[in-house]
C-alpha cells in the first residue's frame, strides 16, 4: 500500500489491499502408490545404488583431512596428523 516498504517480489506498491478471504496453503504432497512388485523392487535398486554410493565417498574420505582439502592446502594426511587441527 502507498507509504508501505516494497517487498522483493513486488517492486512496486499496491493501490488496493489483499482481500480478507484469501487463505494460503501449502499445496499437498503427492502420494505414490505402488502398485506392481517391480516399481517397489525398481525404486529400492536405485535406493541401494545411493547407500553405496555414499559408502564409497565415505571410504574416499576416511584417512584423509577434509579442513586442508577445503582450505585449499594438501590433505595426504589424517585428521589427527593436521598441524591446523587446534586453530
């Protein structure tokens, strides 16, 4: 409305104020029904590819040190070895 702050979405005031009834809501999630034996075995294939998958990026980082990795620095080293450890 006029002398209102202008949100993000907007831009620009609004001559004429919301209407009363207006309700929001979240729309509603979509339920999946598994009706064949194969979808249900399909979608936990693909649910233990991901487990896996996220068990090998496990082990890729076990033993090596993760804040010199994102600092840039080498992180040939374990965790416990860093000299940074304590900063």
């Amino acid at each position: 409305m006029a002398g209102e702050e202008v949100c993000q979405v907007c831009r620009e005031p609004h001559a004429e104020a919301r209407p009363l009834d207006v309700k929001f809501a979240l729309g509603r999630e979509t339920r999946i029904d598994f009706t064949r034996p194969e979808e249900v075995l399909r979608q936990d294939h693909i649910k233990d590819q991901v487990l896996d998958s996220y068990g090998r990026d496990l082990e890729i980082m076990l033993g090596i040190c993760l804040y010199c990795g994102v600092q840039g620095r080498k992180f040939n080293h374990t965790p416990s070895e860093c000299s940074r450890r304590f900063h």
